[in-house]
C-alpha cells in the first residue's frame, strides 16, 4: 500500500488536472466565441481593406495605361497598313507622272522642230 499523503496528493493532482482542463477549456470556448470571431474578422478587414484598395486602385491605373498602349500600337499598325496598301497608287502616280514627263519631252521636241523649219524657209537677206 502506499502512504497516506500519496493519496492525498494524488487527489490533488487530479483536481488540479481537472482545474486546469476547465479553465483550458473556458478559453477556448471565449477565444471562439462569434462575437469574438467577429471582432477578429472587423480587425483583419480593417488592416487589411487600404492596402487591398490600394492594389485595386493600382491594378486599375495599370489597366488604363495599357489600354492607351494597346490602342497607340493598333493605330499606328492601321496606319502603315494602309500607307502599304497605298503602294498600289503611288506605282500609279510614278507611271502618270513618267507618261507625262514623256509627252512632255514629245511636245519639247516637236516644238523644237516647227520652230526650227521656219527659219529654214526664209533665205537670210531676203525681207
């Protein structure tokens, strides 16, 4: 058998255990309780909401930027597009003004030759 005071202390113990198991367990029971789980959550959220706001007004700066890029890249590749595609009519405008310049010269020259031959016509001294 044991001593008399080992059973008194062993009570004692297992009071104590049980002691500290109620306690353990109120605290669990406060430290979860929904009101406090809501003051929690406001906490967290109100830490939390400038610096996501924040993100979000950045995120929408951003957004705005590469729209304004996007739409400068797809202009400026409408417009050399459209400068290719008029390829097609400036060959036109060489081949006209190459025609022309052509007709010119013709005109020049046959000019040159009626200017010419009337002078031929009339002997020098004759008036």
């Amino acid at each position: 058998m044991s001593p008399p005071g080992a059973e008194l202390a062993a009570g004692e113990v297992t009071r104590r255990v049980q002691i500290t198991d109620k306690f353990t367990e109120s605290m669990y029971v406060l430290a979860n309780e929904p009101s406090v789980a809501l003051y929690r959550l406001q906490e967290h959220v109100r830490r939390s909401l400038p610096e996501l706001a924040q993100h979000k007004s950045d995120m929408q700066s951003w957004e705005e930027q590469s729209q304004g890029a996007i739409y400068t890249v797809e202009y400026a590749c409408s417009a050399i597009k459209s400068m290719t595609d008029s390829s097609v009519y400036f060959k036109s405008i060489d081949s006209l003004l190459k025609h022309a310049i052509a007709m010119k010269d013709q005109l020049n020259a046959a000019q040159g030759r009626s200017a010419v031959a009337p002078q031929a016509k009339n002997p020098p001294g004759s008036s």
